[in-house]
C-alpha cells in the first residue's frame, strides 16, 4: 500500500504526553546506563533540524512529497527530544537551549562545512541522490525504532515504556515513508542503486555517530546490542536492508557493531 502524505500531514503531531506521570521517575528512578543511553536518543532527536538542514540543499528539496514528509518528520522529532528531556529533567540532568546550543558548538567547523559539501555532491549525483536519502532514512528509522524497543525492555520501567512505546508509534510511520520511497527509487533505476550501495558502504554509520562522542556512541551499540539479544537485533536489521533492491549483502549494522565493540 502506498503510503498516503496527505494522511500524515493533517495527523502528524506530538507525542502525546500529557498523562505521562514523569514525577514518578523521581520515586523510581532509572539507573545511569538507561540516562545514558536517553542523553544520546535526546541528544539526536533535538538535532534532527540541523538535518533537515542539510538535505534541504539537495534534489530532495525538489519533489514535493518528500518535503511535506520532512516538515512534519522533524515536528515530530522535535517533540520526541522534548519528551525524553523530561524524562532527563526528572533526574536532574541538564535539558534545553542551552544544552542543545552546546551540543552543536560542539560540533564545530566540520557542522558549519556541512551543508556545502552535500550540496555539492548531492547536486552533482542529481535525482538519483533522492534514493540514497531515502535509503539511508530508512536504515536510520529501523535502527531508532529497534534501539527504543531495547532500551524499553531493558529498563523494564513502566512508565518510560508507554512513553517509548508512543514515540516508536511515529517513528514507525516514519519507517514507512522512507523504505517505500527508497523501495520505489532503487527499483527504477540501476544507477540509483548503485549510488546508494557505494554510499552506504562507504559512508554510513550508526545514528547520532556524527553528532556524539564516539564513545557515547559505543556505550550506546554495547548497551543496546550486546549480547545475543542484541546480535538478533543487529541480524534483523541487516534482513530489511537486504531486502532493498540491490543493496543484499551489505551487513552495515553487523559491521557498525564490530567496529564499535559490541561484545
């Protein structure tokens, strides 16, 4: 089934947590490997507009469809960090501007630099660079959604396990959008596909990895992946990747693991 836009732009909204009880987190507080793990998801969902600001220089920005799905993609990401910072807040840990202002200085000349490389390369690539997008939001969206369903299960805390199970509801709607355009955008075209193969294996690494410390980064992959719960995660998410055409055999996320020492 096609995935109807105008459906989710009148639909897209904030996750709704006006009857999440975030006081009881104080009552029952999280330990500091699950904070951990929230400072990161935050940490990158309140950048999701410094994203957007980079594909918005790129033939992305032409079609339509995908422009109403990122405008309100990044509403909903928004209230996404919003919600987990909260869920920090509640703990004592240190949210909003100035916290996401430091996060970003943090990342420097390389942030600044940017959006002009994308535009270059990606204008240079043409429409077919639509599917690498595409493709890589999609890897990106299952690898999110299966990073909250753990973090859930292994905090085993009621009430943040509504609040990710309300968050992993859009986020599976993003997934929707994204795998159908790159499933559509690499069977049309060999280019496409090829492009998008060589991009992944020669760019791609896990969520937030650009915008965290890396060893935050391998805090997170050990936290979330380790272990044999984690390895059939990481399998899974390697089968929906092999099922995009053209791109079977990749194994980025088993890779992406190997190279942040998950063990």
């Amino acid at each position: 089934m096609a995935f109807d836009i105008d459906a989710y732009a009148r639909t897209a909204a904030p996750v709704a947590d006006d009857d999440i009880d975030y006081d009881a987190f104080r009552d029952q507080p999280l330990d500091a490997a699950v904070l951990r793990c929230l400072r990161y998801m935050c940490d990158v969902e309140s950048h999701t507009v410094c994203y957007l600001r980079d594909l918005l220089v790129t033939p992305s920005h032409t079609d339509p469809t995908v422009t109403a799905f990122l405008t309100m993609w990044a509403y909903e990401e928004y209230w996404h960090g919003e919600a987990l910072a909260k869920v920090l807040a509640a703990h004592g840990i240190a949210t909003g501007a100035d916290h996401i202002r430091s996060v970003r200085v943090r990342l420097g000349r390389r942030d600044r630099i940017a959006p002009i490389q994308q535009a270059l390369i990606a204008n240079l690539v043409g429409v077919d660079f639509v599917a690498v997008h595409m493709t890589w939001g999609a890897i990106n969206e299952w690898s999110t959604h299966a990073g909250y369903a753990r973090l859930a299960e292994r905090a085993g805390h009621p009430v943040l396990s509504v609040l990710l199970d309300r968050i992993m509801r859009q986020e599976t709607r993003h997934v929707a959008f994204y795998a159908s355009q790159a499933r559509d955008r690499l069977a049309a075209s060999g280019r496409a596909r090829r492009l998008t193969r060589f991009a992944l294996r020669r760019f791609w690494a896990p969520v937030g990895s650009g915008v965290m410390p890396q060893r935050e980064t391998r805090f997170l992959l050990g936290y979330l992946l380790g272990g044999p719960a984690g390895e059939g995660i990481v399998a899974e998410l390697d089968r929906k990747i092999d099922h995009l055409p053209g791109l079977d055999g990749l194994g980025l996320v088993a890779r992406a693991a190997r190279l942040h020492v998950v063990g």
